[in-house]
C-alpha cells in the first residue's frame, strides 16, 4: 500500500514538473517574441532607446546573481539535510528578490523623474523597457510566492522528497528568471543608442 502511494506521488510530481518546463517555455517564447517586436520597431524605423540603461538595472543584476548563488547553497543543504542551512539561505534568497523588485522601481523612478522616459511616450522603444521589465518583476512576484511557499514546507514535518521537489521547482524557476534578466539587461545595453 505504502509503495502504491509513493509510485502515486512520483508520477503526481512529474507531472508538476512538466507543467513547470511548459510555463519555462511559453515564458521564453514570450520575452523572445517581445525582443523580437523590439527590434523590428527600433531597427527599421530608426526609433532606437536613445537613452543610457540606468544603474539600477547593473545592481539588479547583481542582486539576482547573488541570488541564485544562495538558493543553489540553499539546495545544496537541503540534500545533505541540513535544515537550518536551507532555511537561512532561503531566507536570504527571499530578500534579496525583494531588493531586486525594489532596485527594478528605483530604476522606474530614474526613468521616468531623472530622465523623462516614460511608459506613454510617442517612442515606443521606451515603451518596451517598461514592458520588459515590469513582465519580468510580474515573474518575480511568482518566484517570491514559490520560495515563500518552499520556506513554509521546510519548516513543516515533510518527507525528504517533498522537499527537494519543492527546492527543485523553485530552483528552477529562480534561475530560469535570472538567465531572463541578464538577458534583458544586456539585450537592453546593446540597443540603449
């Protein structure tokens, strides 16, 4: 009975992890698509950015790099059972995507109050900025509710393998928002003159 169970919750975890592979995806194809409309509106009508990418987004990249460093140390204690150690760094993981959402707005606020660009402007290149990166902090916001949700569990009497799945699936995701955001950053930086 117990083994029909466990075989239950394996296939019930797979398939998770499936749907997670297909909202990576989609997400993907997403911010492909967007880059993809961006190059088309600026490249061919000489309607480039114009406009030097502010500071914020460089610290938002190192606080989402860092940030991927202390969930995969947050992984790493959680195979070797190390509780405390998970706990920590998830915590730390957790804060840092709040400095990041903040960095995101400071960089919003430098914009819009420090260098006129704004989200209705008749240059619609400005208008993808803040389409880019408001769709990613919209990721974020998902990220953070998932490693809130994988911190709530390691604090509960789960089994290992609930565990780790859920360190897994946020992994994931995590890491999947920071590749997204390097690329942004540097796709921005490419084409900000």
């Amino acid at each position: 009975m117990m083994a029909h169970i466990q075989q239950e919750e394996k296939i019930n975890l797979g398939a998770k992890k499936f749907n997670m592979w297909i909202f990576i995806f989609t997400s993907f194809m997403f911010f492909a698509a967007l880059s993809s409309g961006f190059i088309v509106y600026s490249g061919g009508r000489g309607h480039g950015l114009n406009v030097k990418m502010p500071h914020a987004f460089l610290y938002s990249t190192i606080i989402i790099v860092i940030s991927s460093v202390t969930l995969f140390i947050a992984s790493r204690a959680a195979k070797q059972l190390q509780f405390d150690k998970q706990r920590l760094y998830l915590w730390v993981t957790f804060f840092l995507g709040i400095a990041f959402f903040i960095s995101q707005f400071y960089a919003f606020y430098v914009l819009a109050y420090k260098m006129d660009i704004h989200f209705t402007d008749t240059n619609a290149s400005h208008t993808f900025v803040y389409v880019f990166c408001g769709i990613h902090l919209f990721h974020i916001i998902a990220a953070l509710g998932l490693l809130l949700n994988t911190l709530r569990a390691s604090y509960r009497n789960n089994s290992q393998v609930i565990n780790l799945f859920k360190m897994e699936m946020t992994s994931i995701f995590w890491h999947f928002l920071d590749i997204i955001w390097i690329y942004l950053y540097v796709f921005l930086l490419l084409n900000q003159y």
